[in-house]
C-alpha cells in the first residue's frame, strides 16, 4: 500500500497542474518593477497585480523576465512616458498613457503564457505589436478611453474570441485582429479608419456591423473570413473599401440603410457583393451592443437587465415592430424564427441579434 502512495500523489499534482504564485507590488518610481521583485518571483509568479506608476522598462520585465506570468492586472497603474533605450522596443520615446508597443511581443517570441490581462482605464492608446502572437490570450477589454489600437497589435492571437471595442475607438490599424478568432464584431459608431488586413483570416467570424462614421476600410481588411456571411453597414455613405476587402467571403446578407441601397449597389468593391437588404434608419438607431443583455435562445430572443417598466420593441432589420411589450424588471423571451436578423429596442440601446 505504502508503495503507491508516491505514484498517486505523483499523478494528483500531475493532474491539477503547476501551482499558482501570486504577487501584488506597488511601484512609487517608474521602472523598478524589476528591483521589486526577487529573482524567484520573477520565474514562478502566476498572478501579478501591479499599482503606483510604471513605464516602458517594466513593461520590459513582465515580457521577457517571467516566464510563468499568465494572469496580470495592471489596472490601478498610470503609465508613464519614458524617454531611453531600455523600452519595449528599439524607440527610444514612449508616451504617457500608452500600452507600449511591443509590450508583449518582440524579436519573433511572444508572451505566449499571458492568459487574461486587467488594462487601466486611464490609457488612450494600444502600441503596434503589443499582444502580437500571444496564442495564450483569451480575456480582454479596451478601456473605454482607448481611441486608437495600433497595427498588428492583437495579430494572431488565436485564443480571442471575443472583443469589446468601446465608442472612443477612433483608428483601427493595420493587421490589427489578423488570425484571430472572434465570431462577431461590431465596429463602433466612433471609428472612421480601418487599416489594411485589420481583420483578415479571422475565420471564426461570421457576423460584422460597420459603425455609420466609418469612411475608409483598407485593403482585404475581411479576406480570408471564410466563414462570413453578414454584413451590416450603418453608413448612409458607403464606405471607401480598399481592394479584396471581403475576398473569399461567402457574404449572404448585406444590410444597409434604405436611401442608401442604389449608392453601395454601384459603389466600387461594394458592388461586387450581393443579396442587399434595407433597414429603416428613421425606425432604428445607434445599433449597439450595451450592458443589457440580448441574445438567442432554442426558444426565442432573451431580453435581461432591464428595468420594470421599461418598453421594449422587437423590430425586423428593416425597421418593422413586430412586437411590443413592457419589461417586468426581470428575464423575458421574445418569440422569434430561426435564421431572421431582429432589432431589439430597449428604453436606452438598440441590440441586433441573429437567430
């Protein structure tokens, strides 16, 4: 009996996998996280939470002097500007307020074994390159101040599903998302630009909304999304879109809005797609996706998160109410058919929904 005790315990820690080390600094000066921690917490801490002030150097240490790091919350942190060649990358000015670029990712390795990461709401700006290749990657969320995610700044992070762009979003760079695996995007309202690539080979989507201020979108920003097939583009105007925007894309449904259905018929690379519907812009505005939760079911729409009293519309996507009804302050369903597109009004946002 004695004899299997060491084989079995072997197998448990085998089992339940590398314990986890968590670690919490606080850094008064800028770049000295490195200083902040022994030599043994920097190859087995797991969970690192960091406060006070830091800039390009310790985003240095993070990357490339802990090998275990997978969970990091750098959310009560102000980044500093850094001026000097001890940064993320071969730039020798960082601004204040900016994810480096690099921060993550440098000379063809990646910080593969970072899984979830806590951003500060205090940031504008996500560096080039910042989560490049990190293949470990599965949480994130942009701080709602962020107007820019610079180029390759997600690219081929296969493990991000799902993402959040917030209404501050303004440019989104080249080969931004590239190689992911997001399933629906929705591109805000804010966003003007969308750099070549930015979305290219993301084979898992199959669902995009273009916010209405979006005039430019580069060169086969969708090529490769083999699995795409609607498009809803809230612009009046249609977009500029580069070449092969949406080659090899097996696009089914493209919604637009009504007085604007002749322009991207005939407009260039637009008039390449088919089977163009209408959506009323005077019935239906700001789709949006906002902290009421809307979504399919096996037995209808689910509507949660609401306030007693609130009204609630059901629309076609071209604007028709099919249903209206008043929230009772708790979860409801709305009865819908399978393969329609539905608009869902709440008292204050517009959700659209796929069943």
């Amino acid at each position: 009996m004695k004899k299997t005790i060491l084989p079995i315990l072997c197998l448990f820690f085998f089992l339940i996998g590398p314990a986890q080390v968590s670690k919490t600094v606080n850094v008064a000066t800028a770049g000295t996280v490195s200083t902040l921690l022994t030599s043994t917490a920097k190859s087995t801490v797991t969970n690192l939470t960091v406060t006070g002030t830091i800039d390009a150097r310790d985003f240095v240490t993070m990357r490339d002097n802990m090998p275990a790091l997978a969970v990091l919350d750098i959310s009560a942190v102000n980044i500093a500007a850094y001026n000097g060649s001890g940064g993320t990358y071969t730039d020798t000015s960082y601004p204040a307020n900016q994810l480096p670029e690099y921060s993550f990712s440098h000379g063809g390795t990646a910080k593969t074994s970072l899984v979830t990461i806590k951003l500060p709401d205090s940031i504008d700006s996500i560096g080039p390159s910042a989560f490049q290749n990190c293949t470990g990657l599965t949480s994130m969320v942009i701080p709602d101040l962020v107007t820019s995610i610079g180029g390759y700044a997600f690219y081929d992070c296969p493990g991000l599903s799902s993402i959040t762009l917030p209404s501050s979003i303004i440019l989104i760079g080249k080969s931004a998302f590239a190689f992911c695996t997001i399933t629906t995007l929705t591109i805000p309202n804010s966003v003007t630009t969308i750099g070549d690539y930015a979305f290219a080979y993301s084979t898992g989507l199959s669902n995009i909304t273009i916010g209405k201020s979006v005039t430019s979108i580069g060169n086969r920003v969708f090529d490769g999304c083999t699995n795409l097939a609607i498009i809803t583009s809230l612009n009046p105007t249609p977009p500029a879109l580069g070449i092969y925007c949406f080659d090899s894309d097996p696009v089914t449904s493209v919604y637009v809005p009504a007085p604007a259905l002749t322009a991207y018929q005939s407009a260039p690379e637009w008039s390449n797609l088919s089977s163009y519907y209408t959506f009323s812009t005077t019935a239906i505005s700001n789709v949006i996706n906002g902290n009421e939760k809307v979504y399919a079911v096996p037995s209808g729409i689910v509507v949660d998160g609401t306030s007693a009293g609130e009204p609630i519309t059901l629309y076609s996507v071209d604007g028709i109410p099919l249903q209206r009804t008043i929230s009772q302050g708790d979860r409801m369903i709305l009865p819908a058919q399978s393969g329609q597109m539905y608009l869902v009004k709440t008292q204050s946002q517009t959700f659209k929904v796929i069943y």
